[in-house]
C-alpha cells in the first residue's frame, strides 16, 4: 500500500479547517471537513478524526468488519453534538466524514456530508460517496444537472452533517478491493473545482508517483481560485 496526502488552506480563507487522518498500518484513512466558524468548524473536524483515531486501534479493526467504523463515527457525532451544546461559540458546528478502512481485501467506507470517495480501476474513475448537499438530492432527482450544480447558489448547503443532530444517518458502504486499485479521498474543495476526468487524467498520466498527482490536484484547485480549503488522500492498494 502506498499513501500520499496533502492539506492545503487555499488562497481566500482565513483557517483551514480541513482535517484528515492517512494511517498506512491500520490501513484507516479519513477526510473531514468542518464548519461553523469562529473556529468551530476547526475544532468540529479536529474532534471527529481524533475519537475515530482514538476509537479505531489496531485491535478493535482487526477484530471487527466495517460496523466497528460506523460505531466509531456514531459516537464522534455525539462528541461533536456535546460539545457544540456545551459552548454557545460552538452552537450548529459540524463536519463531514469520509473514513475508509481496508481489511482482508475489503474496502469499508462511514461517510457523511459531501466530501468524497473515489475508486479508480483499470483506466475508469467511480464516485463511491452520495453528496448530502441540497445540490446532490437534486442532482439525483433529476432536477437539476451536474453542470448546473457547480455554480449553484446554494451549492454548500449541506442536508447532513455529523455533529448537528443527537443522531445521524451513517452511510456505510462495502466492497472488493483489487491490487491496482486506487482509493481518493477529497473535501469539496477539490472536487467542486476539479472534475472527475480531470482527477482521472492525473491519476493515470502520473502513474505510481502519487506526490506528483497530488500535488498537482490541489495545484489546479488553487489555479480556479482557491476558494476554499483543499484536502487530498491517495491510496494505491497493492494487496
């Protein structure tokens, strides 16, 4: 297994509040993207990949499939919820949570909000993660176009969020894993910039260097403003 990871605060915010996890011997990598302000959204993406990191040791992954993740995001939603109840600074703070944990050629993935899963086998490229953003649900209800969701006013909207709620729905999802595969995780600072054949084309035009197809992701989220904050996590499994 190879890992690449890169963090990037962009070119007009002020914090980044992005956080993510890479943890090549648990096989565990996580994207959370936070929100809030005034440094909640900081600390709601800071708090979700710390209980996930605490939660999720070697042991408990060994000897569970992928509902010890789910559990795991369960009980950082109730960290998140807590303490944005606990503090009036921190009042509707949230993130979204993408973690993914591979075992026994199985790949596991918790995700809420619309940061992103990408799968990339044999020269195509699958969206693995639904957006819970207003613009997703009317993407999939067919009113409203991909194009016409990138310049959408209400494109941030989010319809879930781990930390808004006492509970929340967890999507979690199971698969195969082949040797070649390759796992991208993003936030939305990425992929509301960069499309998915652009991520494709990097992918596969740099080969094994993933410092090189990371690098150059956020390197063109930056060129088409930087507008946000820009996490990106590259897994190639080999088996």
């Amino acid at each position: 297994m190879h890992v690449n990871s890169l963090t990037e605060i962009g070119l007009v915010r002020k914090a980044n509040e992005d956080k993510f996890l890479a943890d090549k011997k648990r096989g565990l990598f996580i994207v959370a993207d936070g929100m809030g302000g005034h440094e909640a959204g900081e600390l709601a993406s800071s708090l979700a990949i710390k209980t996930l990191d605490e939660f999720l040791t070697l042991e408990t992954i060994t000897n569970n499939d992928g509902q010890v993740l789910k559990d795991a995001v369960e009980i950082a939603n109730r960290v998140i919820y807590n303490e944005a109840k606990s503090k009036s600074m921190c009042k509707g703070m949230g993130t979204t949570i993408t973690a993914a944990i591979f075992k026994d050629y199985k790949l596991y993935i918790a995700h809420i909000g619309d940061s992103r899963a990408y799968l990339i086998r044999d020269g195509n490229i699958r969206l693995l993660t639904k957006d819970h953003s207003l613009v997703g649900e009317l993407i999939r209800q067919g009113e409203l176009t991909p194009q016409e969701a990138e310049n959408h006013p209400h494109r941030n909207i989010l319809t879930r969020a781990l930390g808004t709620e006492p509970v929340v729905e967890i999507d979690l999802l199971e698969m195969v894993i082949q040797p070649g595969d390759i796992l991208l995780l993003c936030t939305d600072g990425l992929s509301n910039f960069v499309n998915d054949q652009e991520i494709l084309t990097e992918v596969v035009n740099n080969g094994n260097n993933l410092k090189n197809t990371v690098n150059n992701l956020v390197q063109l989220a930056l060129k088409r403003g930087g507008l946000d904050n820009i996490t990106v996590v590259l897994v190639s499994y080999d088996g």
